[in-house]
C-alpha cells in the first residue's frame, strides 16, 4: 500500500480537485449540449449516476472493512442523500430529486468541496472517496442544471425545506434508537465546526433550520433574478411593438 501523508488544506492534492472539478463539468456539460435527448446523454447521465452510487457502496464496504460498526455506516448522513438524489434526477429525470439535490448539495455538500473533513492526502481511499462523493455531487449537480437544463422554481423552496424536515425526523429515529449521530443532530462534532458558532444543543438545531432557508432562498434568488429580468426584456418588447 502507498504511505499515508496528513492531508493538508489546500494543498497540492486539494487544489487538484478544485481546478479539476469545474474542468470535468464544463467537459461533461459540451459532451451532451452537442446532442441533447440522444443517447450520449443518456450514456453520460447513467455513467456519473453509476459512479457516485458506487463510490457510496465502496466507502461503506471499505468502512465495514476497517472494523467500523455497522450502524454508523449506513448512508444516514446528508451527503449520502445527495447522492441518492443526484443519481435519481441522472436516471429517471425527476423534479424533486433534483429539487433535494440542488439546494441540499449547494448549501451543504459544496462547502465540504472547500473545506474536507480529512485526515489521509492522495492518493488514500479516504481521500479518493471523499472528493468523488462530494466534489462529484457538485458536478452532477451542475451538469443537471446546465447540462440537461433542469432548474429550480418558486416552489422548491419549500420542497426543499420540507424534504430537510423527513431528513432530520427519520435520521433523529435512527440516532435514538442506534445511538448514532448522524447529521450530528445529538451533538456537535468533536472538532471546530460552523456548530460552535449556533448555540448549545438543542438550539443549533434550530439555528440550522434557519440558516438552511435562507441559504436556500439565496441559491434560487440567480433564477429569479433571471425570470425578472426576462420578464421585463417581454413586458419592453410587448409594448414597443
């Protein structure tokens, strides 16, 4: 096996996956722009469907190989569901699951793109697996929306919202009854998160309920800047005409 190095923010290995993400998305984005509804974009959508689930299923068989419980191995945390949603939209085209995906990866997983939550450099299986779990949620995420054209509206707000709450009551379930912290919803993490900064438990709970509505209303507010805008160029061209 490869020596294990500390992985170090913005490091080399790191900067690697910040410039090769954006590359890889513009890439994958001409791919299907240049034959949309065929079956390259069929081909490209099911690909990068297959690769997140399996990275999600490799991460677990590597966990359970290191003597993790089984209980904190199962994709209860945010960013498992992202996954799940982002390979729904890439299969079956479906609204909500890109609805999920969109304002659950861009508020949450994105930021885990800039700031990992690693021990192990490149080219660990730790390493690997993080960046494509959550650096390829945000390419699917954009090639989604870009790509096949997919877009959110006024009311995914609230289904985004909604979805957050059958998130957080059925992994509060799984916590109790498996003595788990998934979404660290019993308790804060060990190390300095954006945790210390919204109060004792239970009120950061709170606190990231509000903090996850308006960074949503924030990640609709390009859309409805675009349809206001479009808007009035329709309302301009209606009565010159």
């Amino acid at each position: 096996m490869p020596p294990v190095h500390p992985f170090t923010p913005f490091g080399p290995s790191h900067w690697a996956v910040l410039a090769l993400t954006p590359l890889i998305l513009l890439a994958l984005v001409a791919l299907v722009r240049s034959g949309p509804g065929s079956r390259r974009e069929r081909a490209v959508s099911l690909s990068i469907a297959v690769v997140l689930v399996a990275n999600l299923i490799a991460d677990d068989v590597y966990s359970l190989s290191l003597g993790v419980r089984w209980q904190e191995n199962l994709p209860m945390q945010l960013c498992d569901w992202v996954t799940l949603a982002c390979a729904a939209a890439l299969v079956w085209k479906k609204q909500l699951a890109y609805e999920l995906a969109y304002f659950w990866g861009l508020a949450g997983t994105l930021q885990a793109v800039f700031t990992p939550e690693l021990s192990a450099d490149f080219p660990s299986f730790a390493f690997i697996s993080f960046m494509l779990c959550h650096a390829g949620a945000v390419v699917a995420i954009f090639y989604l929306t870009f790509g096949l054209r997919f877009r959110p509206v006024p009311r995914s707000i609230l289904h985004a919202f909604v979805g957050s709450q059958v998130y957080v009551a059925v992994t509060m379930a799984v916590n109790l009854l498996l003595r788990t912290n998934f979404g660290f919803l019993l308790h804060k993490p060990a190390h300095a998160s954006l945790f210390d900064y919204l109060g004792p438990w239970p009120l950061y709970l709170v606190s990231l309920e509000a903090l996850g509505l308006v960074l949503f209303v924030l990640l609709y507010l390009p859309f409805a800047v675009a349809d206001w805008r479009r808007k009035r160029r329709q309302a301009w061209q209606a009565g010159a005409a």
